[in-house]
C-alpha cells in the first residue's frame, strides 16, 4: 500500500495536479456554504446517491449545451 507522504507529495503530472487543486477548492467552497464536510452523518445512502445523481445529470446538461455550441459554430463555419 502506498504510504502517506507519498500520497501527499506533489505528483509530476501537471493534471493531477490541477485536480487535486479542484478538489480541495470544491471542499473548501462546500464548507463555507453548507458549513460541513462529507463526512457528515446527516445523509444516508439513498442521499448521498441522489445528490450525486442530480450532479450526473446537470453534467449531462452542461455537455450537451457545450456540444450544441460547437456543432452550431461549425455550422456557421459552412
């Protein structure tokens, strides 16, 4: 198993890097809005899932409007 400080240690690769940097901001930014972390004991399972589920699918949002804008600028590109 790895150990501790190496886990901890700054990696080589500069996109691991990035997000790992997202996460601690994600889980400061958590923190300050709903004054917990996820270690929480309010939530059960069945919570914890369809949180995540509602983020599931507001990514898919975000991809599709994100595809959108591409396929319409090649279009207008024709």
């Amino acid at each position: 198993m790895t150990d501790y400080h190496t886990l901890t240690t700054p990696c080589a690769d500069p996109i691991v890097e990035a997000v790992r940097d997202d996460l601690r901001r994600r889980s400061l930014a958590g923190q300050a809005k709903y004054g917990a972390t996820l270690d929480r004991g309010d939530l059960d399972l069945l919570d914890w899932l369809q949180h995540a589920y509602e983020e599931g699918l507001d990514q898919c949002l975000y991809l599709r409007r994100a595809i959108w804008e591409l396929q319409r600028a090649e279009d207008d590109g024709r």
